[in-house]
C-alpha cells in the first residue's frame, strides 16, 4: 500500500470518543486506504478493512500484542492507552510511553513507525476531547498523564525563556546609572555573580547582534575611480574631446583626451594612497575583554558581548561596552578621548540619585576609554550601535562631507568657461550671417575656436599643483586624505580645536609647589619624565635631593603615596600620580618609595577626597609613618603641625589662611592643587605643602595661535573641561585677551542656530562641550560664512570632524574614529603644522590663479589672432603645425612649472580668501585682458609690417608672426609667477623647472627656424639677428608692463593703508 507523503507527516492529531463517522466528516480529515481492519475492542463497525481516519497514531487500547490484524496489519504507531513494545505481523512499533486521554489535554510525542519500509509515520501533537475508560489502565494513565505534563511544563518554559531573552534590551546610562545591582539583575536577568549561559547569549545575540559597528558600503575602486570624472571642467573637456571627433580634428581630441586620463588618475590614486596610508595607521589587534559566563571567567573577542554580560576590569583594559558598574576597587578611567576631561575618572558602584551630563555618572563606563587603575565589575548595558560610542558614529556616518572652496571654484569656472565658449560660437555664427557666410562653415571654425579655449592643461596643473602640496606636507608629518583639502586651508578662517592632546600635551606636569613654610618653586619639563628642573623663586636656583628639607620632604611625600609606575615617557596608573613621580624624578628623589615597605593603603573616594598610605623603612626598627595626598581642607583636618626647615611646628590659623589663598591663586591659574602630609598617625600629621599640577599646552601652540591671529584666522578652544580649566589653558596660550567670552555647552545647546550664528563668532571658550554641542557650533560658523577647520583626538570629536570644512586629527594620540572621520592628519600631533598647512593652501590657490591667467591670456590672444583674420579675410597669421607649436607651449611644460612654484612665505600674512571669490575675479580677468591685449598688438604689429602688399602669405611673414607670439607666450609666462611681486623679488633660480622649461622651449623655436628638416614641417625659414632683437624687445613689453602693475598696485595698496595705521590688526577678509 502507498502512504501519501501528507499523511505520514502531521502536526494535529484528534481522536474522538465515542466513535462516530460524522466526526471525521465534520473534521474533513482525509481517508487513507490499508490492507487491514483498525484494531480497537469493541469493533469499529463503520470503518471497514479498506479504509482507516486520518491519524498519525495508532487508535488502540489495551495490549497490542493480543490483536492481529486479518492481512498483515495495515498500520501501527503510537497507541492510546499502550505501553511498551508492541508487534504485529508486517508492523515495527517504535518503543515510546503511551499518551495518556485527557479531555483538551495537548499531548506532545512522536512515534517512528516503519510500514513494509515506508518512512516512519510522525505525529508530534495529539489532542482528545473526551478521556476513554479503558479498564485496568487507571494507574499506568495518571503515571503517563503526569510524565507528559511535565514535558509539557518544560516546553512551554523553554518557550518563556526563549521570548525573555529576546525581550532584553539595552539601558540608556541615564537609566542604569540610577538602579541597584538587584534592579540590573533584573533588567538583564542576569545572576551577577555566574553571568549569561551560553543559551541567553545567543538568543540575544539574535536581536542585538555583534558588539561592532558596520559603516557604509565601502565603494568599489572602480566607482571611486569614475568619481573623479564628476568635476564639471572634466566634463567639458570631454565635451570638447567629442566636438573635436565630429569636426574630425583627432589630434586635438586624443590630446584633450590623454591630459583627462592622467588628471583623474593622478588625482585618484593619490587618494586612494591616503586611505590606504590610513588604514595601516588605524590597524589595531581585534580587543579583548574578561567576561564571565557560566560561572567561569573567560578571556573573549569584545564583539562577543552582548547587553547583561557580566565584564571583569583591571587596569590598562579598553572597556569593551557601555558598562554599569557593579564592584569597583580603586576604579580610575580615563575618558578623555569621550569627554575631554583630561584629568581621570574616579568610579564608584553606588546607584546615582540624579542622572547629569554623561560626564558625571560615576558608576558607568563607556565604550573604547581606558582603566587608568583599579579594577572592577559590571553589566553591560549597551553595545555596538547601542551604546554612546556608537552614537556618534551614527552620528558621524549621517553627516555629508561638504565640498570645498576649491571644487565650488573649479565647478564655477567650468560654468564661466561653458558660457565663454557658446559665446565665440554664436559670435562667429552671427557675424558669418552679417556678411553672408555660410553658417555651418562658420559654425565648425567657431567650435573649433572654443574648443582650443578651453585649457585642457588646466586640471593637470590642478592635480600636480595639490599632489606636490600633499608631498611637501607629508615631508612635515602631515598627511591629506583627499587632494582639495590641502587648498582648502588657504580660505580657512576658523580653527575650533579640542583642549586636550589637540591644544596640550595630554600629560599631567606639575608646574608650581609652595612649601608648608612659604618657599615657592617654578618646576620646567612636561611629561612622565626627568627632563626639565625645579627652580625656587625668585632666585631660580635648581634644587635636587633634601638640599631645601622643605621642598625635599614635600616631594618624597607625593612620591610614596602613590600607586603609579611610570615607563618610557608613559604612566601606568593615575596621571596626577604620574605627574609627582615625574616630580621626583627631576629632584633626583624617585628612588625614596623603594625605601619603604607599605603596610596599609586607605585608597582615594569621592566622599573623604584623600588617599593615605602606613610605610616603615626597610630594615629599620622604627614607628610606622603615614604619607598622606588629596584636597587642601581634607588634608589640613588630619594635620596638627606643618614643616618649617624640617621642624614640626603647631598649626595656626594663619598658616592655614596662607595655604587656602596659594590654592585659590593656583586654582585661578587652572591648576589642580593637591596637599601632602606625613606624620604616625592620622590625626596628628605634619603638613608639608602643596603641588599645582596641570595638562600644560603643547610647545609651539602658543606661536602658532598668534601666527594665526595675524593672519586673520581665529582660533577658538572647544573642550569638555570645566570653565577655569578652559579658560586657564585659553590664557597660557594666548587664546583669550582681557576680557574673553566663555560658553557652555547648555547655552549652546539652548540657543536658537540663528542666534548662535550670530554670537560664536565673538566666543574664545566653549566648555562643557559634548559632541552635539560641537557640531551645532560648527554649522553656526559656517552659516555665518566661515569656513572652519576642527582638530580633535577623541571619539567625542569624530562628528564635528566630519561636518567641518576641514577636519584634523591627531596621529599618535588621536583614536580610530577620529582619524577616519578626519581629512587629514597630524602624524606628530604638532599643531603648528596646521600653520604650514594654511601657508600652503594659500600659496597653491595663487599658483593656480597664476597658471590660469597665463593660459587664458594666451588663448584669447591667440582666438583674437585667428578670429579677426577670418572675418577680414587675411591669410591665416599662423599655419596648423605652428598654431600646434603655440599649444604644446600654453599648455606643455612654461605652462606646467607655473603650478610648482614654490609657497611665497608671505603667504601666511594675508588674510584668508573668500568663498565666494572665484578663480577668475575681477581683478584676474582685467590682468588677463591686459596681456591679452598687449599680445594680440604686437604680434598684429608685426604680422602687418611683414605682410606683402597682395596680402599674400610667405614664410618670412608667418615666421615672424609665429616667433612674436612665441616670445609673447614666454615672457608673458614670465610675469605670470606671481600676482604681487617682482621678478626679482622672487628670483630666477628660484623655481627651476621654469627656467629649464622656458630655456627649453626658446632652443625648441630656434630649432624650428634654423634646422631645415623642422623648417619644411613648419613652413619657417631662418631670422637675421636683428629680427630676434626686435622681435625680443617687442615681446618683453608685456613683461614691463605687467611689472609696472605691480608696482602701481603695491604703490596704491600703500597709499591706501596709511589712514588706517591705527587700527586694531589686519583685515579679516580681503576686499572683492
């Protein structure tokens, strides 16, 4: 018999009692045919042996074994009311507890069955609407009927479970920070002592994914390749390399052709090396953490974490997630690349009662900061996406990367150059008209014209121009993802920049002490190193060891209570702690914690704000002395004496007066001042003095910010400090004057954009500021005009990185996320770089303007040349093998070397160039006119002396009217080096591919005149030396002229700024 395949795979299974046809009729269950009667006492008299319901179990009762069927058995499975092994003749009954008849009892089993070796017949769900009586059966049925049950119980459970599990979601910090460890245990269902099992983490994981971050789809080389076909002036030299295969002019179109290929892919795969050069940099092992599951303490991937994994720390780990704590030791973070703050965390695992900014919740710790020291335990309260590391790159992948000035310039002068080529065009076309031409003849001269107008050398003097200014700033530890960027600096006007590892050092120095008896000491050197001394003031003699007891004693105190260990210019542990062994090291006394054995540590808390250790000196009988660091006020309360020469002296209420006015003078110099102590015991200790201890700025910082200033670039601090850390740092670096203006990330954050567009142009500080604060001040700037660049280091800057004009990351200290987000980076972390940065994008922007005056000056002339011979019906001034020559040089190697000129150093003194200025400005196009006007003269000058009276051409006539426009084109090339200053100013050697590109191209026209094979190509013949003379002389009066310019303006610009000698610093912006 053939089972159908439907009815050996079913998921409900009914039965009824007592048994009726209709029921199976009501149900539309389906009928299998068998060879055998359905085996049930009493008999079933309307199912007969050819036909058996649809079930996937066998309906039976009682023993099997003592009923068989008539052929063979037509089937059999799992009965009800059987138990055990059952066999009938052609019948494999699988062993399985039989199912117990409950009314509505849902039943869960399967039975295998094979019949004459068919698939075993599968019932999973069995459900009875009435319990069968079957006599003798009672007890074997409440046995089974509990066994299934329980099965019952533990599906469902196992479902509840499964549901729980995925139900777990992230807490936002703000929440967690506010719960007891049951409320976490809770929330997570996590026990905090055993952690996940591996069944919640994978159920979970299902929901929240990886503890990673996917960016964007990275585009394929070839997209980013045809990106760069996208500048609108590419597109015209396309269009241009088109319109010259219609006219069929193919030597023009291959050229046009060859100068886009090598632009687009100079400029894509400098790019392309960047990010390449980046990647290497941001390389870093795949993390790991300690994590507990199961019990057990095992060491994982960080992206195997999910939300309720319970995290073990101990110093120097990253923190994987987002973390509520639940044990802290000692706990000391460093989050400065989230927060700002420079100064460490201390952590705590108390439930907080009021959740502030992220920077208060001392009982958690985030994603991708350091354990400074300490160790602890807690949940993890967010991952991945989820957590606030992963908002900012939310953040910072939604933020669109502005273009620009130098791609808007190039796109307007594309648009200029567009419109100036349909113009001669329709031109040519309508004075053809007017003198009866034919038009289309007409019409293909003037495309032909427009299209040698427009200068195909010009983005590859672009390219070159920006990739040689990427080389030079590479040569200065500065590297440039993207080639316009390095221009872009040049137009730059704002500076916002992160305080810490940005504008300082990033290593906590100890810069001031004042002794318990009075002494003062001026203490030189930054970092967790022994350069630098400590000089006493006012005479500024250099103290090493006990030679002032005072200073000696104050120093050996910090020194030996302290849990730091300092490396190679680098500190384990609490920088301020760095910071004193730092100290010591410079007195020559690091060797004095080595003197002692500690007994007893009483660690750091936020609630007694002091740290104490109880020491005795190493093979000594002695008393046991307590060294003791931490706030004035706290310190003083367990003091009885003070140190005077090495005396104890009672304390007064005068030496304690004395000691509170140091620190609020310390205080106001933004230093965090600590007192030190030491005595037997506490209570009765002596106090020794205090330490002023800050992130000092880096060197240069403070030159560069003024170089800057005079240039008219602002520079403006964005930090997450507190406002007279801010404002301290602002004043060592000359960041804020008298009277500075300060605001806080709140009142960004409450202001209105256009009234803070209209404010932050007059604020030096911005403190407090978070991530969001950032960027909504940099869209401020820029709605006001600006064009600002960002430097920063820390994850907390990536957003404001991106949405900046220019973004700046740190190298060494910067994290991943900054650098990606960056457009260029600082490898050496030297922010005086930017200043050559800004210098060299001034000075490409004037190459550029300079190439561009060149060409065009040369090309109107030469269009001028050709256009009014064709419309007065002159021979042709120039034959096409010359008019090739002349384009080889407006656009070959005279042209070329003009982009290379070296940066003018004055560059950096002007004031930054507006964005809407476009490369053809007023005052260029008038400079190019002029040339052009100079050019066309005298080379018509010299095309009328030398043509006959029949108006016929000869080779004497194109000859010198070829040389002249030669000779033009280099001096004018000449006089194009520099917009402002005179050619000896910027002497000849100065730029040397220039002087061998124009020697080059004068030996190249004299070869065209005087060597016969070149002279038949050229239709040429050779020139006395009297016409080189005059031919010299003529030329050399676009030169003159453009250097009397010069002077004139200079002359002018002088006159101009007498008036306003007394104004109070250079212009901001450069008048149109």
């Amino acid at each position: 018999m053939e089972f159908p395949e439907d009815f050996l795979r079913r998921e409900e299974v009914f039965a009824f009692w007592p048994w009726d046809q209709s029921h199976f009729s009501a149900l539309k269950l389906p009928i299998a045919y068998s060879s055998g009667p359905l085996l049930y006492p009493p008999p079933v008299p309307f199912l007969n042996a050819s036909q058996v319901a649809r079930f996937e179990g066998a309906v039976a009762c009682g023993d099997l074994d003592s009923y068989r069927s008539s052929e063979g058995g037509a089937w059999a499975g799992r009965g009800l009311g059987w138990a055990g092994r059952c066999t009938l003749p052609g019948n494999q009954v699988a062993r399985e507890p039989a199912h117990t008849l409950g009314t509505d009892t849902g039943h869960r089993g399967a039975a295998a069955v094979e019949t004459a070796g068919r698939p075993a017949m599968v019932a999973r769900r069995f459900r009875f609407l009435q319990k069968l009586s079957l006599p003798g059966q009672g007890h074997r049925y409440e046995a089974l009927e509990r066994d299934e049950e329980e099965a019952l119980i533990e599906e469902q459970l196992g479902e509840k479970a499964v549901d729980k599990e995925k139900a777990v979601t992230a807490l936002p910090p703000k929440e967690a920070c506010k719960c007891h460890n049951e409320d976490l245990a809770r929330a997570f269902c996590v026990d905090l002592d055993k952690g996940l099992s591996e069944f919640s983490v994978t159920q979970r994981r299902q929901v929240h994914g990886w503890n990673e971050f996917i960016a964007d789809n990275a585009e394929p080389v070839w997209k980013k390749y045809l990106d760069q076909f996208k500048n609108p002036l590419i597109l015209l030299l396309l269009g241009s390399a088109l319109v010259s295969v219609l006219t069929q002019e193919y030597e023009d179109a291959v050229s046009i052709a060859l100068a886009v290929l090598i632009v687009v892919t100079v400029a894509f795969v400098q790019e392309y090396r960047s990010e390449k050069s980046l990647e290497e940099l941001t390389k870093l092992v795949p993390p790991e953490c300690n994590c507990i599951r199961d019990g057990k303490l095992q060491r994982m991937l960080a992206r195997d974490l999910v939300p309720g994994d319970i995290v073990a720390l101990s110093i120097g780990d990253r923190i994987p997630a987002d973390i509520r704590l639940t044990e802290v030791t000692d706990l000391l973070v460093d989050e400065s690349s989230f927060t700002g703050e420079a100064e460490p965390c201390s952590k705590t695992d108390a439930p907080l009662a009021d959740s502030g900014d992220l920077s208060t919740l001392s009982n958690i710790v985030f994603m991708g900061t350091l354990v400074q020291c300490g160790k602890g335990q807690g949940v993890v309260i967010g991952t991945g996406e989820r957590s606030q590391f992963g908002e900012v790159f939310r953040m910072m992948q939604a933020e669109e990367t502005p273009k620009t000035p130098l791609q808007k310039s190039m796109d307007q002068l594309g648009k200029q150059l567009t419109l100036f080529s349909f113009g001669i065009i329709g031109l040519l076309v309508l004075l053809g008209w007017v003198q009866g031409k034919p038009l289309l003849s007409m019409f293909t001269i003037g495309v032909s014209l427009a299209v040698a107008a427009i200068p195909e050398g010009l983005p590859i003097v672009v390219t070159v121009t920006l990739v040689l200014g990427v080389l030079r700033m590479a040569k200065k530890r500065v590297m440039v993802k993207k080639l316009p960027i390095v221009e872009t600096l040049g137009c730059c006007d704002v500076i916002c920049s992160d305080k810490t590892g940005t504008l300082t050092a990033n290593k906590m120095t100890v810069t001031q002490l004042v002794t318990s008896d009075g002494l003062q000491a001026q203490v030189s050197g930054v970092g967790y190193n022994g350069a630098g001394a400590v000089r006493l003031l006012p005479t500024k003699e250099v103290v090493k060891g006990f030679a002032s007891v005072s200073v000696g004693r104050l120093v050996e105190a910090g020194c030996v209570a302290n849990n730091a260990v300092v490396g190679k210019n680098s500190v384990m542990g609490q920088p301020t702690e760095g910071a004193l062994l730092a100290l010591a090291m410079k007195m020559d006394l690091s060797h004095v914690k080595d003197l002692y054995v500690r007994r007893e540590e009483i660690p750091f808390s936020s609630e007694q704000k002091w740290m104490a250790v109880r020491c005795s000196l190493k093979n000594e009988d002695g008393d046991d002395v307590y060294f003791m660091k931490g706030a004035l006020e706290e310190v003083v309360r367990c003091c009885s004496l003070y140190n005077h020469g090495g005396l104890s002296l009672p304390l007064t209420p005068q030496q304690e007066a004395f000691w509170r006015q140091e620190e609020r003078r310390m205080g106001a110099l933004g230093l965090r001042v600590l007192g030190l102590a030491s005595g037997p015991e506490l209570g009765r200790l002596t106090f020794l003095g205090l330490v002023g201890i800050i992130d000092p700025p880096r060197a240069g910082v403070k030159e560069a910010i003024r170089l800057l200033s005079a240039a008219g670039v602002s520079v403006k601090m964005v930090t997450g400090d507190a406002l007279e850390t801010a404002m301290a740092i602002g004043r060592n670096i000359g960041l804020c004057d008298e009277r500075p203006k300060a605001m806080s990330g709140e009142e960004v954050e409450g202001a209105e954009q256009g009234e803070l567009a209209a404010c932050v142009e007059q604020v030096s500080v911005f403190y407090r500021a978070g991530p969001k604060h950032k960027v909504k001040i940099i869209k401020a700037l820029q709605e006001s005009g600006a064009v600002v660049a960002m430097t920063g280091d820390g994850v907390n800057d990536a957003v404001a990185l991106k949405s900046a004009d220019i973004g700046v990351a740190m190298g060494q200290t910067g994290t991943d996320v900054s650098k990606e987000a960056a457009d260029m980076v600082l490898v050496d972390d030297d922010f005086s770089a930017i200043m050559d940065a800004v210098e060299e994008g001034k000075g490409i922007f004037h190459n550029i303007k300079n190439f561009v005056r060149f060409q065009l000056s040369t090309s109107i002339a030469a269009l001028s040349l050709i256009t009014l011979s064709t419309v007065c019906d002159l021979p042709s001034p120039l034959n096409a093998m010359q008019i090739l020559w002349v384009n080889i040089i407006m656009d070959g190697p005279p042209a070329q070397s003009l982009g290379v000129e070296p940066v003018d150093r004055d560059a950096l003194g002007q004031p930054p160039r507006r964005v809407q200025d476009t490369i053809l400005s007023r005052v260029l196009v008038l400079r190019v006119l002029m040339s052009a006007a100079t050019i066309l003269s005298g080379t018509l000058f010299i095309f009328w002396k030398e043509i006959p009276e029949d108006k016929a051409s000869t080779p004497r006539t194109t000859t010198m009217t070829f040389t002249c426009f030669v000779f033009f084109d280099l001096f004018n090339a000449l006089s194009c080096r520099s917009q402002t200053k005179l050619i000896f100013e910027l002497g000849f050697l100065r730029n040397r591919m220039f002087l061998y590109s124009v020697l080059g191209s004068i030996l190249g026209q004299l070869a065209v005149i005087y060597v016969p094979p070149l002279q038949k190509v050229f239709q040429t013949e050779g020139l006395g030396a009297l016409d080189l003379l005059l031919l010299t002389g003529l030329a050399s009066s676009v030169f003159i002229s453009s250097e009397l310019l010069k002077l004139c303006e200079r002359h002018c610009s002088r006159a101009a700024a007498l008036p306003c000698q007394g104004a109070a610093g250079p212009a901001r912006r450069p008048q149109p």
